[in-house]
C-alpha cells in the first residue's frame, strides 16, 4: 500500500461517522431521523409530497409545535425540502430531497419490518375473552 | 376471492401494526429500536455478545442506568437475550435473540448510511483555519 493509499484512507475513516462515540455529529442524525416524529414524518413524506395541515392529519398525535421543529431539522439536515409557493393563500409543501430518499428508505424498511413483525413482538397482546 | 381469504386478510390488517396510529404498540417498539441509547446497543449486540461493562465502555456516554433500562426495554420486546451465569463473581451476558439479529439488521442498515453519508449530511463541518 502507498503511502498515499494509507493518508487516503485515513482521512477517509475520519470522515465517516461513529455513532458510537459521544462527540460524533453522526450521532445528532441518526436522532433527527429516528426521533419518534422524525420517524413518522420521513415514512409519510415517502409516499409523496404533503403539506403541513396534511402531515399533521395522517400523523396520529403530532402537535403542531413537534410537527414544524421535526420539519426544521430534517430540513436543516438536508432530507426534507421545503417549498413556498408565493399564492393566497400561502401554499407551503413538502417532500424529500434525493438524499430524504435514500435515508427513507432504510427508516421504512425498519418500520415495516416493526409493523409486520408485531404480533411477534413484546409482551403478548390482550386477546378476546373465551365465552363462559 | 373467496371468503375465507378476504376474511384472512382483514385478519391479517388488524394483526399488522399501523406505526401512524396513536394508539399501535407497534410505536412502542419502534421508539424502543430508536431510541438514542437503543440503537447504539442493537449496533453493538450486532457484532455479538457482550457483558454490561463491556457494552457501557463500547457505548460513549451511557449512564449505569440508562443502560439498564434500556437492556430491560429491548429484553422485554423480545430483542435481546439475558444469561446470567451462576459463579462468582456473577457473570451476566446480554445477546440478540433471532428476532433481536433481524431487527437490528434494520438498525445497521440505517447507521451505517448515516456513518458512510455523514459529509454529504447537515450544516458543513468546521474545517481547519487556514494559515495566515
């Protein structure tokens, strides 16, 4: 190996995330996406583009303050883009940018596996009663 | 479709979680999977087992008890195994169950993007000064 190669990749491992260690900024985005929000909002906007009145109904529980800090940071984080049409009403919409897709992607794959999983999962559920 | 087929899959909706809905306990576990702390042990229980302290001096900046709970958390939901040895001094080794190994397939995938991405992701990252 040169010299060259080992610089090359150890600028590389400095580059790449550990999620392990306390300081890494990589530990900051894997909570952004998986924050229980953060979760929902990049698994509806990979069905398409909603706007926030939207996202806020086919999210189950979500305030609207949680609904638009989640937005920010996945904004912040480059997953999600925000576009304003300048219209009256003001119409303001969502969606994921190239690279929310790909994050997308691995944060439905780990709720769907949840989802159909579930009867599998945790303590068992409550069952109907038996007849007496 | 006969029948009894489409009364399967009716079944087969209710059974399967709706992580959307308030109320799913599908949400419980996915806040389990995700949680900051329990993602980074289902990454660590992935590359094998591992006792307490070991996972504590692994895992940046977890506390005693956060661990704790979170190992009781993820043993409850069916992920991870507890084996306590009966010696002295007591010997306690925490493992991923089968299901533990495919749910934290899911956890890796999402890590490991977000490791190998991390450049390409959030606000830049301070760079060195250049000399004056």
């Amino acid at each position: 190996m040169t010299l060259s190669t080992t610089a090359q990749d150890l600028i590389g491992a400095w580059e790449r995330g550990n999620v392990l260690a306390a300081g890494c900024p990589s530990r900051g985005i894997l909570q952004h996406l998986t924050s229980k929000w953060g979760t929902l909002v990049m698994v509806t906007l990979a069905t398409g583009p909603h706007r926030f009145a939207e996202l806020r109904r086919r999210i189950a529980g979500v305030s609207e303050r949680m609904l638009a800090q989640t937005l920010q940071q996945l904004e912040a984080d480059g997953f999600v883009l925000r576009v304003a049409r300048d219209v009256v009403p003001p119409h303001v919409s969502y969606s994921l940018t190239p690279l929310g897709v790909e994050a997308a992607a691995h944060v439905v794959a780990l709720t769907a596996w949840i989802e159909t999983n579930l009867p599998r999962l945790g303590p068992p559920l409550p069952r109907p009663q038996a007849e007496r």
